[in-house]
C-alpha cells in the first residue's frame, strides 16, 4: 500500500509539473505582440537613440546627451514591451532618459528589483521617476515605497498595491481612458483610498486600456473613440508635465 501510494504521489506530482510548465509556455506564447508601428519604433531615429542594455532597453534623447531625469517603466502583464516604444519614444524626445524593462514570462512581479539595475547603471541621474501599465503600475509602486529617493510615481491605467498607503509623501499622477474596459472608473474611484490626496488624476477622453500601448484590442477592452496616436500624445504629454511640475 506505502509503495502505491509514493508511486501514486509521484505521479501526481510530475502530471501537476508538467501542467505549471504547459501554462507557463502557453501564457509566454500568448503574449499581445506589438504591432508594427511598436516594432518601427523600437528602431533609433534622429531624435531618440534605442539601445539595447543588459536587461532593459533605454530610450535616449539625441538632443540631450546628459538627460538629469530618468524614467523606468513596467509594462502591463502579458503584454511585449517593445508595444510601449511609441510613447517611450514621445517621453525621451522631451530629454528624458526613458528606460523599459522586459519582464519573464511578461509578468512584471518577476523582476520588480529591475529599476534598482538601471538606476545604479546611471548614477550621473540623481531624479529618477518610475511607473508602468497595468500591473506594471502596481509594481512600479512596490518599488517606490521602499525607495524614498524615487521622484514621482506615473500609474497609466493601474493602482498601488496593498502596502501604497505608505506612498503618502510620493508625487504621484495617474492617467486612465474613459473607454478602459479592464481599468474602470470604478477602479480609478477606489484608488483614491491608496494614493497621496494630491495625486494628480489626469482622464484620457476616448482612450482605452490597449492604446496605452501598440498590441491592438486586448480582450475585455472596450473600443477607444481616439486614434493609437493621439492616445499616445496625450499620455506622453500628460507623463512630462508630471515630470516637469514635480522638477520646479
């Protein structure tokens, strides 16, 4: 009977292995790809240097060579980072250092540590601002908390995790479509209680939860009533302003 039931428990334990690893490489498999125009900019141009790093890949103004205001961004989950190019590419044309960090498996609880990585790559930037999509969001303000020398959080359609009423003292903007679908208004109420009371709340009229991003609809999204770019534009611009006042 005892040899029956280690056979039978390790049975069950290589069947349950076996599925973790199956759903794994479905979900990596799955992730929304960027679209063209995600890959296009992804590409160095006359304004913004796309450089490759050892874990993340930094936006770089060719009209600054010595940004002072670096910006660390998490992607949503299961999303392909190079869908955040656009905006990234928006952001760094104002002078910023903009650095995106690709996550395993496209979860960014993965590789939460990964702003400490860029920061200590670029200590001549002593104002570092860091945000992200989504769930990047949520674990761009996992990072903030414990980091006091973080200048200011950007949340595009996302909320601070349990422990962000500690988030008190952190500048803080958070940016939403009116036609998010994953995000609500609802959510964006309640997001209240966890943030700072002078977070800035900054509506995308007509945007939605994809067009944060270049990946197309992402299920249970409701239909934007803007274009992809001008979503972009207006976060992008939204995203400096934040900088900007914060920097005064």
């Amino acid at each position: 009977m005892k040899k029956f039931l280690r056979i039978f428990t390790a049975l069950l334990l290589a069947i349950v292995s076996i599925t973790f690893v199956a759903a794994i490489v479905w979900w990596t498999n799955n992730a929304y790809p960027p679209s063209e125009i995600g890959l296009e900019a992804m590409r160095s141009d006359s304004e913004v240097f796309v450089v490759p790093e050892n874990g993340w890949v930094v936006f770089h103004p060719a009209g600054n060579p010595r940004p002072e205001v670096g910006f660390i961004f998490y992607p949503g989950a299961n999303v392909d980072y190079r869908a955040y190019a656009p905006v990234m590419k928006l952001i760094a044309i104002k002078g910023y250092l903009v650095a995106i960090v690709p996550q395993p498996l496209n979860l960014a609880f993965f590789n939460s540590n990964a702003a400490a990585r860029v920061q200590a790559a670029y200590p001549e930037i002593e104002n570092w601002f860091i945000g992200g999509h989504s769930l990047g969001g949520v674990v761009a303000s996992s990072y903030a908390v414990s980091h006091v020398e973080i200048r200011g959080l950007v949340l595009w359609a996302s909320t601070p995790g349990d422990d962000a009423v500690i988030l008190r003292g952190t500048d803080t903007i958070s940016i939403f479509g009116t036609h998010d679908g994953l995000f609500t208004r609802k959510d964006v109420d309640d997001s209240r209680a966890l943030l700072p009371a002078d977070t800035v709340f900054v509506p995308i009229d007509g945007g939605n939860h994809s067009q944060f991003g270049s990946y197309g609809l992402q299920e249970g999204d409701e239909a934007a009533t803007i274009s992809p770019e001008e979503q972009w534009m207006l976060v992008a611009g939204a995203t400096t302003g934040f900088f900007e006042e914060v920097m005064k």
